[in-house]
C-alpha cells in the first residue's frame, strides 16, 4: 500500500523528520511518501498559520487521491484542514492529533499533552472536544519552545518537554502522554523510557491507524459531512480549486 503524509507546513527538514519517523513504524509493504506545499507557513503555531497552509495541504491530497494513494495523513497535530481534506478524498484521512489521542485512549484512564507554544493548546482543546475525547485528557500544556526551535540545541526542548511531563505525571495525574507537535516524532521511545510511563507520537499512531484503514477497506464515508462538495465556480486566486463533480 501507498501511505501519502502532507506536513501542511514547508519545512523541508520537518517533513524528512515526519517521513522517517513514519518509515520506522510502517508495515513491510508500505510506501510511504513524505511531501510538503511549496507555498505556505514555515511552521503552523496558531489559527492564523493554519488557515493558510490548508490550500496548499488540499493541493497535495488532490494529487494524492489521482495517485491511487491508500490513505492520507495530515502530519500537523492540529489535524490542519482535516474535514476539508475529507471531503476531497475517498481515501481514508488520518489526523496525527486525533490518532494519538484515540491511542492514548487505548492505553491510559487520562492522559496529557505537551505541545509547543501556549497559544497552540486552544485549537488542541477544541479539538479534543470536537472527537469526544475531552474527558480523557487530563490537560493540554506547553513546553514554549517554538515548532522550528525543536532541533535547536539551544532550545533545551527535551528538557522542557520533560519537565512538562512530570508537571503532568504528578499535577495531571496523566498515565500517558501525547506529544503535541509532528517535530516530536523522534522523541518518544526515549521520553518513554526516562519517564516510566507511556509517550505517543502522532506521526507513527497516524501510521499504524492508517493502514489499519487500508486493511480493513475503509473509506471516508461521502453520505454526510464529508461529501463530495458541490460544483461551484471559486473566482481569482482560488479558481484552481473549484470542486468538479464529474
Ligand atoms: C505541528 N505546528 O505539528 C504543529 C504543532 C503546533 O508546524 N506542525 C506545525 O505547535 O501547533
């Protein structure tokens, strides 16, 4: 099967990351293909961001659907442009947020999020409401280094995420972990193992829940919110997107 993962953002290095960690975990047999928008936010921290790399992430999931592609994830934790995308596909998409929270739902009574800026934790709360998983997760907190100051030595970011970490373990009382960010995906098997308790990366969740999908000949569903969309004429900028029923 042909696994397509869109880093909704253009970091070339984050979207290598992103394919790699999705490389470790996939099956025997499954390709996956990493790409990125060429047009579009470095990084997504924030609703603004988002609104603007999801243009480009529907341009890269159309291609994917003329590919043939078996599944397709969105490698943004805050599952950027996840029910637009649903609705252009028929091909299952998977939400790196959403995937890593119903895996930690599997695992763990309550569990917490480390992400990265504070200003990201609202769209993860929302979303956590929106998928029905609100009461699982004890708290959504923030390790305040920036998505691009994640590879920075400078940044200390695993030492930030965790002390996060323990402040969730024992002022949370979270039994798992969910790191918030697609640029955390190197990190978990280790953060895992130093703090005793289980730490789920969405790219890899994504992966395995994906070709779980593929397997099982799952679809997204077009009889309601995920519809094809309605033929329109889009003016200006946008006219390349206009949805075509054939
Ligand atoms: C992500 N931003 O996974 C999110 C994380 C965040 O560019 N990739 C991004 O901080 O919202």
């Amino acid at each position: 099967m042909r696994i397509l993962v869109v880093n909704p953002n253009t970091s070339v290095a984050m979207t290598d990351k992103i394919g790699a960690a999705a490389r470790a975990v996939a099956a025997p047999g499954t390709e996956i293909i990493a790409v990125n928008p060429a047009d579009g936010p470095v990084s997504i921290e924030g609703y603004y961001d988002e609104v603007f790399s999801v243009p480009g992430l529907l341009a890269e999931i159309a291609k994917g659907e003329a590919s043939g592609v078996s599944a397709h994830i969105i490698a943004c934790f805050d599952d950027t442009g996840l029910e637009a995308a649903r609705s252009l596909a028929s091909a299952p998409v998977i939400g790196i947020g959403e995937a890593a929270f119903h895996l930690a739902s599997l695992v763990a009574h309550r569990f917490a999020v480390v992400t990265t800026l504070s200003r990201s934790i609202p769209a993860i709360e929302t979303n956590l409401m929106k998928y029905g998983l609100a009461s699982r997760c004890a708290k959504v907190r923030a390790c305040e280094v920036p998505v691009l100051a994640l590879d920075d030595p400078a940044s200390n970011a695993s030492a930030q995420i965790s002390a996060e970490i323990e402040r969730a373990r024992h002022k949370d009382r979270a039994e798992a972990i969910v790191l918030g960010c697609a640029g955390m995906a190197d990190l978990a098997a280790r953060l895992s193992e130093q703090h005793g308790l289980p730490v789920i990366d969405g790219v890899a969740s994504a992966v395995k829940l994906a070709e779980a999908c593929s397997v099982l000949g799952l679809k997204t569903s077009k009889t309601g919110a995920y519809a094809t969309p309605l033929s329109k004429t889009y003016l200006g900028a946008f006219a390349a997107f206009a949805p075509r029923r054939d």
